[in-house]
C-alpha cells in the first residue's frame, strides 16, 4: 500500500488509542488491522467504497477502540492474504510516520508485525488478538450536513459545556436533529451555546437526540479532511448502548452517548432583548483580555455601559486596577454588570462576524444584572446564542 | 552562626530589584530560637524542641542542626546522633505570643501580610514605598526590627513573585536578605535542583528524574505537553510556569493556611445517618456562623471523622467561589462524608467540620447560574445571625436541629447535584 495513505489512517486512528495507564487492558493501546478479502455480495464497507468513488479494492482496516470511542479508517490496500493483528498504536503511527517515500509491506503473524519499505524494516512484537474487544458497529445513518459548517457550529457550541464530572450530562453538546436543522446545544450552568444548521436528513422523520462528549466531539470535527460532507448516524448498538457516529470520507468515529437528563433550555431563551449594545468584536475582546490580567483567576469585570460606551474595570482596593472604554452603539440607561472575563471572551470568540451584539432581556437595571446576557454575532442570525449569567457580589 | 550571604548588589543595572515586591519572611528555627532567648544560659549550645505525644523534632538551633538533627526525625534518633543536646518541651502558647509580635511588625509596613505559619508570612510591600522605600529598605528594617525588639533572626528572600521569594529566603538561611530582581529570577532558578520548586516532593521529583529532568532550568526547556503527560495536566502546567518565573497567585491577607472549625466528640459513639447529618448541619452552621463573625469567607471545605476505634480520616473539597453559607458548608460536608460512607461505616466518636483558604467576604463575588434564585440562603443566614444576636443562640436553628424532628434537609436544586 502507500506509505501516505498509510501514514494518514494509522495517525489518524492513533489518537484515539487510549494512554497507557495502570489498570487499563494493554490490549486497547494498540491499533486493530484488519486485512480483508472483498467478496462480491458482501458489501461490508459500503460507504467507504461511496465515499471513495470506485469500487472497492482488498481492503485494510486501521481501528481504534477506548470506553467512549472506537475508530476505524479503510486504507486502499492489495491483500494478499486476509487476517487481523493488534500492533502498539503510538509506536506503529510512529514508524509508519517516518517511513521512507515507498509502497509499504506488512507482513503478520500471532506473534510479530514485519513493516517492509524501501530499504527500511522493521520487527513489532503484536498484542493479543483474541484479546481485542469486537467494535461496534456504524450506527444507523440518519444524514449529512457540510463538513466546515460542522465544524464551526461544533466550536461556537462545546466550549460552553461544563468540565465537570458532578453532572455528565452537562459535559455534554447536545445534538437535536429535525426536519428543519440540526441544533447544537451546551451549558455548565453558567453560560450556553446554541446553534442551528442545515443539514439533510437521510431518514424521512428526523427526531432524535445525542449527547455527545463535548471535547471528543471537538476534537473529531476540526480534524483537517478533503472531505465536504460529514455523514451522522444514532442509534442503539447491540449491547443496548446508545452510540453517535461520524462518517468522514469513510473514516468512522463512533461515540459512547453521555446519559442524564438534559436541562430544559429553551426557556431560558428570551424572546426579545429590550436593550441591546452592537461592539466592535475584536476590539471589545481585546479590551477585556487587557482589564482581566489584573484580576486573579475567579475575580469578575465589571462592565459599565452608558450612552455609546462600555467601561470595563477589574482589580480591588489593595492591588492592581486597570480599566478601559470602548466605544459601542447603546442608548439605554446606565447598566452595570460583571461578568467572569474567560466566559464573556469564550462567547466574544464563538460570535460571527465584525460586531458582537449584547442583549439584555429586561431594561431595568436592576434586573437585568442578575438575568443572563445574550450575545450574538452580526452575521449569526437568529442561528447562533451565547447566554452568560452575571456575577453578583458577595457569598452565596 | 555563618555571615549572611550579601544581598544581591543594587548597582547591578538594569530595571534593579524596583518590581521585586514580594517579601518572603520565615524565622530561623523558631522554636528553638524562642527557646534560647527564653535562657540565655542556652545559646551556643545544641537545642533540640521536641515534643508532643509522638515524641518527634520539632525545631532544633542551627547547632544541633551540625550534628544532622532536623525537624520531624524521631526524638530517640535525635538524641543518638547529638547526645549533648539541651531538650526543651514545646511551649505554644509561647509560640503564638511571639509569632503575634513579629506579624505585628509586618502589619506596620502593608497590609498584605499572608501568614503560612506561625514563623513565616509572604508580604507583598509593592504599596509601601512612599512611606518605607524600597522592598529592600523594608526587609532590611524588618529584619532590624525583629532583632532589637525580639532578640530573633530571621532569613527574607524579596522577589517579584511568592514562589521564587520563598526559595530565596531558603536559601541566604540563618539570618540572611537575599533579593532576586526581575531580570534575574530565570537565572537564579534555573540551576536549581527541582526540589526546590514549592510543589516537587520526593515523588514528583522521581518521576522528573526519570525523565532526565533534573534542575528547574530542565524543567523549563521540558515542553509543557511532556510535563503534563507525566505529572497530569494540573502539575505539569503549573511547575512548567512556575519554571519560567510565573506565578499569578497574590499575597492574600491571611488568606494561607489559616481555617476556622468545630469539632464535636459524641457522648456515645454515633451510627444513625440522620443523627450524623444532623451533627454535620450543627457544625457546618457553628463555622459559618464563625466566619460570618470574622467578616470572610472559605473555599476549602474539610470533614474530620474519628471512628470508635479511634482511627481518624479527613476529607476535603475545594470549592469553586468562597462562601461563609451555612448550606453550602453544609453540603460540601455532606458530600465528603457520604462519599466517605459509601463502603463502610464504623460507629463515629468525633466528628468536624473546617473551612480554610480564607479570604475577606467582603471581596468575594459569586457566578449566577440559569437554575438558581438570585436570593436564597445567604439572606437567611444574616437574618438568622440577627436573630441570634438579639434573642441568643438558641432562638433559631434549622427545623431539622429542632428536638424531634429527625429530618434532613433536601438539596434545592433544579438541575441535580452542581457545586457552587
């Protein structure tokens, strides 16, 4: 096979493999190949050979398996002979990485992995085969959506979604799919993120959720790929578990779903923003990086917005201060609100577009420091909300 | 004693030591040396302080040190390897008399004083230059001070952060002012062995060594992503700053190391759940109540549990925001003791409640979120506390302290078990 094509699948599934830790099966830390003879009516890896556009050759298999999430990566191969070996992942990614610019052979038997390139070879002792847990399988696809505008919707959305293991579920992003879109969902309580796109349903009643893990979802979806389409499958694999899939140019990443119940969100979706402030993004941004280097690491900014401008303040009596305007579009009253300045810069990032627009459901001042803020992007639409709640002064 | 090492010269150039405001201030062998002062007739000679009922080196003088005697060796050890040694029971009391004095004399310069002990305190004199002069002009009368009026050494290393002040104390000791100025402080850690990086214990150090690593210079050409890979990504991160002179924490007043708490030791050994979980609210309100009094608010939250064979466990939780609420105490403790209880429970004898990493309440701010009411239980425990104030201690309690009412009070939460 080719050495780069190689290359790409192994690098690509090693980064799922497990780190080797105490106590975990030394068996997952390698990389599964699987080496098959295509027979004509068994059509076993039918969107690989879609994705691919010509009929499918003798195939490898490159597969990586964890808890949470299994991978499995198709490489254009002449088999001569049909098997499976477990080869130490990192290691096997390391070689091949390396490897000189020439058609690769690999050679296996129970015991030991032979890497032949050029004038390079290379002995792996093998992990046990018998060992390997049986992956599972794609789920159901239900439809595809454009592969950059998955992944910008992905990173406008995970990075509100909580860190903490208390509460699982909120580490989660929720994928909601519909007829109308496919919505995006994350909060940890103190911020969230929502955001609808288009996509095409490839089932004819759409209605389902995911909670996917929001970093591993992250990480999947700004993989660089030539591909332009993500293909999505859910659905219940054969041990009972509810499982997420993403087919990339054949690449599958099948995701163990979060369980918990999702917190109702929708109502905290306000209406209509009675005040709004439209500020020049980067700038706005920029500014609050700058305040916030004196506050210590849970301090709040506090922002004053009054007639055209924002001041952004931080810092306490004894030590440091710093403070800074920046000019806005804004003709409410006098409101001041603090805001943890990592959560508003979080939300100032996810925005499209030059300017950034804050909404504050209520134009009571009062009220509206102590009821979340909405911030959206000029170019966002209706599509994209990032909701952040204040910070109140004193214990609770 | 050995002359202190000269403080690093002012005329070296560059910005000079103008921004190095951070003083690290820790008494030569306090104990030992409050012990000498106390009888004269001592100095010269091999002081050991040792003490208490497990029979260990608490302090020893720079004397008995040359003979290899160190804190925490076993007090038989101790005698064996310096048989001329004076011992000295531990006086605390007259520990904490001193330790007042001289955290007296910190507080004369800045307001930013953070004891860690009862013989060190971090100061950060940044404020103070108007009035006082430089940091160096501070320690050097901080150290004057401490001489005449307490008859007391002490070793100050000033720096532009907490960390590298407190290797530099450590190292111009007994007795010493070793200043490290902001273009310097790469070149004074990076020789160093990691060791004395705060944070790098024997293990720690292990696992540096097996990756080669064995000075602070080491560890900042180490990648960070190396580091956090064999140390986990809080350690790694942190030492990897640490290494290239970053340190974001700032000289919190009595902030470090300081903890409120309340203990109870039961008349029979106790074994109802709810009777516990009584206790626990019982105690967690007795802390609050406390640290309401002293106008600040923790963010470490601690359980003690002494079990009826006298086996005794801790517990503890960092909190995200510093509170002085009875509830939330209430619950952190709560948590670590079920979590404690998930497997076995033995009959308790004692049970406490403890609040450290302490911060002035005043300053502290607490981050919203979509599932709670933005009033709740802080208003109920000033009211409480005004009550209490008028009508005294026993006018209000929770329903469940109430006589016969064996109930415990249910979380009020929407979206389940979140920490505040």
């Amino acid at each position: 096979m080719e050495r780069d094509v190689l290359a790409d699948a192994t690098g690509w599934a090693a980064r799922y493999v497990p780190k080797p830790t105490a106590g975990a099966q030394q068996v997952l830390t390698g990389l599964l190949l699987e080496a098959t003879m295509p027979t004509p009516d068994q059509d076993q890896a039918g969107d690989q050979a879609q994705a691919r556009g010509r009929a499918p050759g003798p195939a490898l298999t490159v597969s990586a398996f964890d808890s949470e999430v299994a991978a499995r990566a198709p490489v254009e191969a002449v088999v001569t002979e049909p098997g499976r070996v477990v080869v130490p992942g990192r290691l096997l990614a390391d070689v091949v990485r390396n490897l000189p610019d020439a058609p690769v052979v690999v050679e296996a038997t129970e015991t030991r992995v032979i890497i032949e390139c050029g004038a390079a070879r290379f002995r792996i002792p093998a992990l046990a085969v018998e060992d390997y847990p049986v992956l599972p399988a794609f789920p159901p696809p239900v439809g595809e959506v454009d592969t950059l505008g998955f992944a910008a919707a992905v990173a406008q959305v995970a990075p509100a979604a909580g860190r903490d293991d208390a509460l699982p579920v909120l580490t989660a992003v929720r994928l909601e799919i519909a007829r109308g879109g496919l919505t995006m969902v994350a909060t940890d309580r103190y911020r969230l993120a929502v955001r609808t796109i288009p996509w095409q349903p490839t089932v004819d009643d759409p209605d389902a959720v995911a909670h996917v893990p929001a970093r591993l979802l992250a990480d999947v979806a700004k993989l660089p790929t030539t591909a332009s389409r993500v293909m999505l499958g859910m659905g219940v694999d054969e041990a009972g578990v509810p499982r997420f899939g993403l087919s990339v140019n054949g690449r599958q990443t099948i995701v163990r779903l979060l369980e918990g119940s999702f917190p109702n969100y929708r109502r905290l979706l306000p209406e209509t923003s009675e005040l709004t402030v439209t500020a020049p993004t980067a700038v706005l941004a920029a500014a609050v990086r700058r305040v916030a280097l004196v506050a210590t690491r849970t301090a709040p900014l506090r922002f004053t917005f009054s007639a055209g401008q924002v001041v952004a303040e931080a810092g306490d009596g004894g030590g440091a201060q710093a403070s800074e305007l920046v000019p806005v579009e804004y003709d409410g009253p006098e409101l001041s609100v603090l805001f943890n300045p990592a959560f508003l810069l979080d939300g100032l990032a996810a925005v499209e577009g030059d300017e950034a627009i804050i909404g504050f459901a209520t134009a009571d001042p009062e009220i509206a420091s102590s009821k979340p803020a909405v911030l959206t992007g000029k170019d966002d639409g209706e599509d994209y909300r990032y909701l952040l709640m204040p910070i109140r002064t004193g214990t609770a | 004693m050995k002359p202190p090492p000269e403080p690093a010269p002012l005329e070296s150039g560059g910005p000079g030591p103008s921004d190095s405001r951070i003083l690290h201030v820790d008494m030569d062998a306090f104990y030992a040396s409050v012990a000498v002062r106390d009888a004269p007739e001592l100095r010269g000679r091999p002081v050991i302080v040792g003490g208490g009922n497990r029979g260990v080196v608490l302090s020893a003088t720079y004397e008995a040190r040359a003979f290899g005697v160190r804190s925490a060796m076993p007090m038989a050890r101790a005698r064996g390897l310096c048989p001329t040694a004076v011992v000295v029971p531990a006086d605390h009391g007259r520990y904490r008399e001193v330790s007042r004095a001289i955290m007296d004399v910190f507080r004369d310069v800045t307001p930013l004083v953070a004891p860690i002990s009862l013989d060190e305190a971090f100061l950060d004199v940044g404020g103070g230059r108007r009035l006082f002069g430089t940091p160096v002009d501070i320690a050097r009368a901080i150290r004057g001070r401490i001489a005449t009026e307490q008859g007391l050494t002490c070793s100050v290393g000033v720096a532009p952060s907490m960390f590298v002040a407190k290797i530099a104390s450590a190292r111009c000791k007994p007795d010493g002012l070793l200043v490290v100025p902001p273009d310097e402080v790469l070149a004074f850690l990076h020789p160093l062995p990691t060791a004395a990086l705060w944070g790098v214990g024997p293990r720690t150090e292990q696992a540096l060594t097996r990756l080669g690593i064995r000075t602070i210079g080491d560890i900042a050409r180490t990648p960070a992503d190396t580091l956090r890979r064999a140390l986990g990504a809080g350690a790694g991160g942190h030492l990897h700053a640490l290494a290239h002179g970053r340190d974001g924490r700032r000289v919190e007043p009595d902030g470090v190391d300081v903890s409120v708490g309340a203990e109870e030791t039961f008349s029979a050994d106790l074994a109802d759940p709810e009777r516990l979980a009584r206790e626990l609210l019982r105690l967690s309100g007795r802390v609050a109540a406390r640290l309401r009094a002293r106008g600040q608010a923790a963010r470490k939250i601690s359980i003690k549990v002494r079990h009826a064979d006298f086996s005794t466990v801790t517990r503890a939780r960092t909190l995200a925001e510093p509170t002085d609420v009875t509830w939330v105490i209430y619950r952190t403790a709560g948590e670590l003791f079920d979590e404690l209880r998930a497997t076995s429970r033995p009959l308790v004898r004692l049970l406490g409640v403890r609040a450290a990493r302490l911060s002035a309440a005043g300053r502290t701010s607490h981050q919203l979120a979509f599932d709670e009411r933005p009033s709740g239980w802080a208003e109920v425990d000033r009211a409480t506390d005004g009550a209490r104030r008028r009508f005294g201690e026993e006018s209000v309690r929770p329903a469940s302290l109430l006589p016969d009412r064996p109930r415990r009070p249910a979380p009020p939460r929407e979206w389940g078990p979140g920490r505040v």
